[in-house]
C-alpha cells in the first residue's frame, strides 16, 4: 500500500484497550476525522510474518511487559472504562495469533465493511470478552456483517493477505511507530490516548478545514493518560 504522507493515519490494534477507547472517543466525538483518515492495522507478528518482514528489511517493535506494568494497566483501563460509561470485560487470550483478526480486517476492508469490523471485533474483544484469535469468533463476525464468514476467519492462511499484512508493518516501521494508539500526519505524530484531542485540533488547523470539518475550537480534554498498555509493541 505504501505510505501517502498527505493523509492522516490512524494505526489501531484490536489488541490494545487503550487502542479500543481512542477508537470509541474518535468515532462517538469526532465521526467526522474518523472518516477522514486511513485506518491502518497494527499487530504483533506470529512466526511467518516475522519472518517475511525481517527478509523484508523490516523490525517490529517490541516492549516486554512486566507484572507490575500489567498490574496498572488493568487499574488504569478501568478507571478510564468506567469514566466514560463503558463496561468492560476483560477478555482471555490463549495463545493468540494476532494475523487471525487483523487480516480479516484487510477481507472486510476490502469490501467496504472496514469500520463495521473495527467496531464489531472491538465490541467482542472488550464489552464481551471473546476470543478473537478463534476463528469461530472471527467467522460470527463476519455473518454478522453480511461477509463470507469463511473468508474471514481463514484470512492469515492466505497468502495474498500475509504479504500485504507484512506490506503495512513495513509502513508500521517508515511511520516511526512504536505503539498504539498512534496518530500520523506528514511528519506530525501523536501517541496515546491523551493525545487525540491535539491530533483532531491539528487536523482541523491544518488540512481538513477544506474538505468542511469545523474550524478548530481548541483541544478537547478526555481526561485519559498515555501509557504503555504492556503487552508486546502495544503501547497507550
């Protein structure tokens, strides 16, 4: 796909819970910046796409986490959960393969369902508490949505997909991105979930004035805090 520095970048991980609720502020506060920018996938690879993007010159970013660093972020997502109203489940992941639900993503993408499988992988991952590193979970989705749900939940055994998911962490690497959730414009960055507000007020400020967002009003305080959410290259 290549990266198009003149459009603005969301990288999001159905992983990452502070990724789920800038996905949840974005789209509940900001709908219109949510349709302005390229939603990019952003997963830790399993053994064969490691593998591929290291022959492609390509290195994944990678933060060990530590018990106590897993300890505050179950007390800091909840907090930040309970602060907007959202009841959260915490899901169980046993031996995830993250290719299973984030190349489904590039199948529903492709038919013009991308938002609607963000919104509903994130809804089984972090309202419900499913396993969406089981295909079974991946397939409902995408019956749910009107999708082949074979095709889905078979999307990391196809080639085609694999090279194109190696393709955007190739992008994940010239985008300087070292975690979620992560915003990009030109050569402006913004990490975190605290810093959405700025990213939406750049935007406004610099470029999407002309396509009718409203003029900036200044930075809107969601009273949330970046920090490393502790898993493997997933960070607040």
């Amino acid at each position: 796909m290549g990266v198009d520095r003149k459009t603005p970048r969301f990288y999001f991980s159905l992983r990452s819970p502070y990724s789920w609720l800038a996905y949840r502020d974005l789209t509940n506060h900001h709908p219109d910046v949510a349709d302005a920018v390229e939603w990019r996938p952003f997963f830790e690879p399993d053994a064969i796409s490691e593998r591929l993007l290291t022959e492609a010159g390509g290195t994944f970013p990678y933060t060990p986490m530590s018990r106590a660093k897993h300890l505050y972020v179950l007390q800091d997502v909840n907090r930040l959960a309970k602060s907007r109203g959202i009841d959260l489940s915490w899901p169980v992941d046993r031996e995830p393969v993250w290719e299973i639900p984030h190349l489904a993503y590039l199948v529903a993408r492709r038919a013009g369902r991308g938002p609607q499988y963000v919104a509903a992988a994130y809804r089984a991952r972090w309202e419900e508490g499913r396993d969406i590193c089981d295909r079974a979970v991946i397939a409902d989705i995408g019956a749910q949505l009107g999708l082949d749900p074979a095709e889905l939940a078979g999307a990391s055994d196809d080639p085609a997909l694999r090279a194109e998911g190696v393709r955007l962490l190739l992008d994940v690497c010239a985008d300087g991105v070292f975690g979620v959730p992560f915003f990009v414009h030109g050569f402006s960055r913004f990490w975190g979930l605290d810093r959405l507000p700025e990213f939406v007020l750049h935007l406004r400020e610099r470029e999407l004035t002309t396509r009718g967002l409203p003029e900036p009003v200044g930075a809107v305080g969601l009273g949330a805090r970046s920090v490393d959410d502790g898993h493997a290259g997933g960070c607040g």
